[in-house]
C-alpha cells in the first residue's frame, strides 16, 4: 500500500529536479524516505533539492531478462550511485549509453531524467550517465 512517503521525489523528477529527504535536526540525508529520521529518529524530516551528481558504487550487467516485460531490453547496466554531497545515500538506476562499455567502481555519473509520459498514468525514471 503507497504511503505518499516518496511522492516529493517521483514529483521533483518530473521536473528533472532531484530531490531527498533530510533531518532538519541533524542535517543528515536519508533515502528510502521515512516518517522519523534514521540517524536521531527526529520528526523533522523534510525533502530538499540535491545536484544530482554521484559516483558509482556498485554494478551488475544484466544480460538475462528477470521479467517479460524486459525481454528486449538487454544487456543493461545497472549501477548504485553514492552521493558524497548527501551524507553517501545511494540510490539505483541504469546507466545510459553502451550496455557494454567498461564501468569504473568511484566513477562520477549525474542524474538523467527520463519520462515516460505516453503511459496512464505518466512516470519519471531516475537514470545515470558517465561524466
């Protein structure tokens, strides 16, 4: 059941805006988005704008689909990008471009928003590509 928690971030992306959660008490960001913050369990905790700039941390090439609906889709390159300007919070995505060029652990990547507005009912996917 969708809680809402995270609508601030799929709303921002829409806007090509990456935004996260942070603690107003202790200043640290956080990502999934909770009710209480991670660190000092204060209420306090708000969305705010990021540079959607991060480097990579870890990477999987998938070369066989997990579901049908990605039966066309390989290879792709999924990557879990760490954001040093956000208290290391890491999200995931793909990584654009040749599914076979070569990753680096630490490389930097930024955020591309990528909209799928032809659907019911529209989505942004946060994706990312080398710098």
């Amino acid at each position: 059941v969708p809680d809402g928690l995270d609508t601030p971030f799929w709303e921002a992306s829409t806007r090509n805006v990456l935004m996260l959660q942070r603690c107003g008490a202790c200043q640290e960001f956080q990502w999934g988005p909770e009710w209480i913050c991670h660190r000092c369990h204060s209420e306090d905790v708000n969305f705010e704008e990021v540079r959607p700039v991060g480097n990579i941390y870890s990477y999987e090439r998938v070369w066989h689909p997990v579901h049908p609906a990605l039966k066309d889709q390989g290879p792709y390159i999924i990557v879990l990008v760490e954001l040093p300007e956000c208290s290391n919070v890491r999200l995931v995505g793909n990584l654009m471009g040749d599914p076979e060029q070569s990753v680096e652990i630490g490389a930097p990547v930024q955020a591309v928003f990528e909209h799928h507005r032809d659907v019911e009912p529209p989505f942004t996917l946060v994706q990312w590509e080398k710098v």
